[in-house]
C-alpha cells in the first residue's frame, strides 16, 4: 500500500511533464516529417527527462529515512544519477538544434558523471555522512558549471543562425539558451520539479517549432514552399517593397538527358545562389519545379534591384543559367504579375543572346 502512495506522489508532483513526455514520444511515434537522427535524439532526451524525474523524487524520497544504511546508499545512488543526467539533457538539447555537434563536447558530461559517482569513495563532489545529511564537497557545484557550458553552446549556435540571417531559428534557440539558463539557476535551489518541466518545455517548445518549420520549407532545397509565399503574401502585405521572380532555365532538358539527380543537384545550386545575397529582410521561395519567388521587405527599389542583380551573377558563376524579373511598385498581386512579365522577357532576351552566340539553351515547352 504505502509503494502505491508513493507511485501516486510522485505522478502528481510529475503531471505535467509526464503528459510532456508521454505525449511527445507518442508524437515521435507517427512523425514522418523530421529526420530519423533527430527524432532518435529526442527520444533519448525524453527518456533521460523522465528518468531524471523519477531519480529526483527517490532521492528526496531516501532522504526522509533518517540514518538507515541502506537509505544512505540508495540516496547517494541516485543523487549521483540526477546530476550527471541534468547536464546530459541540457547536453542532449544542444546535439538536437545544432545537427553538427561534436561529439567532443560529450566530454564534460563524461567527467561531470565521474564526479558525482566519485561520490561513493570520496567527498570531493558531495557527501552524505551516518546522519543521511547532503553536504557539498569542493567540486560540488560542477553539475551546474557543465549545464551552463552547454547553455552557453546553445547561445553559441542562436548567434550562429542569426549571423547566418536564420532569424527565427536563432530567437528560439535564444528562448531555449535564456530558458536553460534559468532552470540552471532555478537548480540551485530546491526546484527539482519546476527545473525538469522547463527542460520538458523546452523540448516540447523545439519540437513544435521544427515541425512547423517542415509545413512551411521545401525539402530538397530549403526554401520556403508555395504555401508559405501566398501565406506571407496575405500577412503584413503592405510592408512588402519588391518582388523577385526567378525560373531556372534548362531544367526539363538536365532531367531528361542527365537524370533527375543532375536537375536536384541543379536546383539545389541555384538555390544557395538566391539565398547567398540575401538578408533578414527577403524570403526565397520555391513556388514550383523550376520557379522561384523572394518576398522583400523595407528594401528600397534601387536595393531591389541590386539584389537581382547580385543573384543574377551568383548563378552565372556556377555555369548554370536563370531568368530574373522584378517589380517594387503596386500590391503584391500587381508585383508578382509584373515581375513574371519581367522575368519572362528575360528569358527571351537569355535564349536570343545564346542563339546568337551559336549556343542553345534547351527551356521548357
């Protein structure tokens, strides 16, 4: 009976993040959108949240049998548990939004869990002495410098993504790294049970937002699709101060005479060209096969113009070739008709230049 009451203890101190946890691995279950690397890492870094959860609770749990030996061990057993695991979740939090980690930066967590088990033969970490009383050794404070590393890396890779104009990559990252770090410090105390939620927050947050971003992104190039065009068309439209137009020539002719890994990797290249030029204030769009749109924001039309440019000659640096138009005034339903126009002159213009050089560009029919 009383193991019962302690099973429905700790569930009602744990609700909300084991509905977090559950439900995210249930989620992960019937995902078909994210890559199978990051859902294994998630999977891992809910399974550890969960764990940890359960660690916390027998570790206070063992705390309330005074002076017993066997409650002393299992209380060290699984103090030792619950901080090597923090660090490694926030670890684990790093290795899910920066999908190039190291696996280098494991080494803290690595040296933070041999300390806490050092526990069992020395006092440099923490102790609990024949009274089942915690008391912090020298190095006591190590599980928190190592998660505040790893925060640290997550500020890192939010910096990154916003240097790399990745804007609403970086301001969640930053979100996790500023939520981290409050639990960090929230860990200090006796907050167990508000530390682990946020971290399931966190999670949770993250995930939501990198399924969002699937529904929204072309998954060969990494544009942004044709819905989230007209979306951002229809959101805010009178802040929009030029629309580009882009369709890549030759393409039906690379897939048909070279095969469709030839076109992918021809779209692919293209594609890093519109993105190379551009910055927080335009969004490149895979709109079809072969067509692209870029939606700018606060740019001047002289800026406008300057970009197509910039993305005309990035293009023509890879050998391949592409049609540009644009157009800065009018609505955007105004633009976007004026920028094909222009766009499609362009490929007149394209096509007689090569025929006069004796050259032939094969377009679409």
């Amino acid at each position: 009976m009383k193991i019962m009451n302690y099973v429905l203890e700790y569930i009602t101190q744990n609700f909300v993040l084991l509905l977090m946890v559950i439900g995210m691995l249930i989620l992960t279950v019937f995902d078909v959108f994210l890559d199978d690397h990051i859902l294994r890492r998630l999977r891992i870094t809910l399974y550890l949240l969960g764990s940890l959860s359960v660690f916390d609770y027998v570790e206070s749990l063992m705390s309330t049998f005074g002076a017993q030996e066997w409650a002393i061990n299992l209380r060290i057993l699984f103090s030792a548990l619950c901080y090597s695991l923090r660090p490694l979740i926030v670890m684990m939090l790093v290795f899910i939004v920066y999908k190039k980690a190291h696996w280098l930066i494991t080494i803290p967590a690595a040296v933070n869990m041999l300390l806490s088990f050092s526990a069992f033969f020395t006092d440099i970490s923490y102790s609990i002495n024949a009274n089942n009383t915690f008391s912090r050794g020298p190095l006591g404070y190590t599980p928190y410098v190592v998660s505040l590393l790893y925060i640290a890396g997550l500020f890192f890779v939010s910096f990154r993504e916003l240097s790399n104009r990745y804007v609403e990559e970086g301001v969640v990252v930053m979100f996790l790294a500023v939520g981290g770090s409050l639990a960090a410090l929230l860990a200090f105390g006796d907050h167990s049970e508000v530390v682990n939620t946020t971290y399931g927050a966190e999670i949770l947050l993250y995930y939501v937002y990198v399924y969002s971003q699937h529904t929204k992104h072309d998954t060969l190039t990494g544009l942004y699709n044709r819905q989230a065009f007209y979306n951002d068309i229809d959101s805010n439209p009178g802040s929009i101060t030029g629309i580009i137009s882009m369709d890549m020539n030759e393409l039906k002719w690379m897939n048909d005479n070279s095969g469709h890994a030839a076109g992918d990797k021809a779209l692919k290249t293209v594609s890093d060209c519109f993105m190379k030029p551009s910055d927080f204030r335009d969004k490149v769009y895979r709109v079809g096969g072969d067509e692209f749109m870029v939606i700018c924001r606060g740019r001047t039309p002289a800026e406008v113009g300057e970009l197509t440019e910039d993305m005309r000659n990035a293009v023509n640096e890879t050998g391949y070739s592409c049609a540009f138009g644009f157009s800065v005034k009018g609505t955007p339903e105004e633009m976007i008709k004026e920028a094909d126009e222009h766009m499609y002159t362009d490929k007149v213009i394209i096509k007689a230049a090569a025929l006069a050089n004796g050259t032939v560009l094969h377009f679409r029919d």
